[in-house]
C-alpha cells in the first residue's frame, strides 16, 4: 500500500489520494520527479534576488542527480546596490541568475552538468552555458526571445521545458 503525502491539495480540494503513485484527481506524483525537485530549489533560490520586476533562480547539479553544484539568483555585483540601474526590461544593469551560478561552479568536476533555471536563458546566457559545457538545461518558463534556447540547440544542448523534463523522467520510472 502506497503511503500518503499530505503535502499539495488537489484542485477538488482534498488532500491528494494516490493510487498506483499518482493522484486520479489530478495526477499529481506521489513522489516529485528531479525536474519538480530541482526546479523546486531554483524557485527558492530565486527568493534571494532584490529585483522588483523579474526573480530568477538557477542552479547547476550532476547528472545523476546526487549533487547541486552551484547556484545563482539575479542581483548586482557583491556589495552593490540593491536597485536596478534602469526600468527598461533588458537593462536593468544586474548579473543574471545563470552566470552567477556558472562563476560558482567547480568546472574540475567530472560528471555532466545540468541547469535548471526558472526562466529561459538569454542569449549572452545561452552562450556562456555552452561554453561552460552544461549538457543539459531545464527552464521554467519560457523568457521573452527564444533566441537562446534555439542557440543551446543548435550546439547540442539538451534544452527542456519543465514539463517536457517531467515527461520524460516519468517515462524513465
């Protein structure tokens, strides 16, 4: 017999009710696959940043998931002030979430990398987390020019959306 969560409610209301690990409700997991889990640590990480518009969250972990890595949030450079240097969308002057976790990073480290980031890279991102070697980055949500996902595509990252990364690890249980 499966034990249940009292965790999330479904959208009837009641607690979720598992029955061959998924709610019938609502077909939330009994369990949350590592896209939900991980995705999970980004969206808290994402708490740290002072940026009144746009919170971003993003953290670095091995493939096998046994190990988060690094991890970054959107803010200015250590000590700055905690303003944007202008309300126009794009140039708020702070360091995106994605390069503060990649100037963290141990780059000696010898398994795979993967990113989980709440919002889809830029493309000044896209570009560094290529050049760092990510295998594979997982977002959020989509940001406003894709320009950066089709350019982890084309040089052979593995991008997914977190409900494509669920899908799939769901297929792999």
């Amino acid at each position: 017999m499966t034990s249940q969560r009292l965790l999330p409610y479904c959208v009837t209301g009641e607690h979720h009710k598992y029955a061959g690990g998924r709610c019938p409700d609502c077909g939330q997991a009994e369990r949350p696959t590592w896209p939900e889990t991980w995705m999970m640590v980004a969206r808290t990480i994402w708490e740290r940043s002072y940026d009144p518009r746009l919170k971003v969250g993003a953290i670095i972990v091995s493939n096998d998931n046994t190990q988060l890595l690094a991890l970054g949030y959107n803010g200015n450079y250590r000590g700055g002030p905690h303003e944007h240097e202008s309300p126009e969308p794009g140039k708020s002057g702070f360091i995106h979430a994605e390069v503060n976790a990649l100037v963290k990073c141990d780059y000696n480290f010898p398994k795979e990398k993967h990113m989980y980031v709440t919002h889809g890279p830029c493309r000044d991102c896209a570009k560094l987390i290529i050049n760092a070697g990510i295998a594979q980055v997982v977002y959020g949500v989509p940001y406003r020019d894709s320009s950066g996902l089709d350019l982890m595509r084309s040089a052979g990252v593995k991008v997914l959306s977190l409900e494509e990364a669920i899908a799939e690890a769901t297929r792999r249980v």
